[in-house]
C-alpha cells in the first residue's frame, strides 16, 4: 500500500510541531544514552570472540528498539526525519509552483526555513 503524498503548508507544519518537539526531544535523549553505554562497552563489542550480553547491552536492545518507535511515530505525521542526531525534520510543501522542503531543527521555536528538494539544510532559505 502507498502512502499518499502530503503536502504541507507552513502553518499545518507549525501546528505539528507541539507534538512532534516532546517526541524529538525523547528520541535526542535516548540517543545520547545508547552513545553514552556504546563508550562505556566498546572493549566489549569490538572484540567479535566475545560472547556478548549483560545488563548493559540488555538495556541498549531496549533504548534502540525505543528509538524505532519513536522515529515510526514522527514520521507517521508525514514529514521526512532527516537527522536523528540533532532532530533535523522535513515538511514537504510548495512554494512558487515547486516541491520545496520545510525546515525543521529541534530547538527552534517555529517553522521560518525552507530548502530545495536537492539541497540539504545548508541550503535553507528564510521562508
């Protein structure tokens, strides 16, 4: 089954973001965290002739299988999660008769960016 295309306007995508912000904010945390315990158990994990287990690595199954619900909820919405290291979120929309790209970083307070379909965030453009 194909999803369809959603096409957003600047003010749908910024009456999204309440929602969408807690759920970034959890997925920025739990990432953090799984970065924080790989540290703490590389020995473990670049050695392949080890058998590997423990609570550690319990809990970070438990923190990845976490992060995939999490990054399944945002994009159900129907933006595009672009970056899950800085909550980087995409809108599609058009502008000027062209598909463009609403831009979304976690942090900011509102949608004001877009970019081109081929550009990345450094090609944003006040919208």
């Amino acid at each position: 089954m194909n999803a369809k295309i959603h096409y957003f306007t600047i003010e749908e995508a910024n009456e999204l973001l309440p929602t969408l912000e807690p759920l970034v904010a959890e997925l920025l945390e739990r990432r953090a965290r799984v970065v924080r315990l790989s540290e703490t158990q590389q020995t473990l994990l670049s050695d392949r002739f080890n058998d590997v287990g423990g609570p550690i690595l319990a809990e970070m199954t438990q923190e990845f299988m976490r992060i995939e619900t999490l990054v399944q909820e945002i994009v159900s919405y129907g933006c595009v999660l672009k970056d899950i290291n800085v909550g980087l979120i995409d809108f599609l929309a058009e502008k000027d008769g062209r598909e463009v790209f609403l831009c979304w970083r976690y942090g900011e307070p509102r949608i004001e960016y877009y970019h081109e379909l081929h550009n990345g965030f450094q090609g944003r453009q006040l919208y």
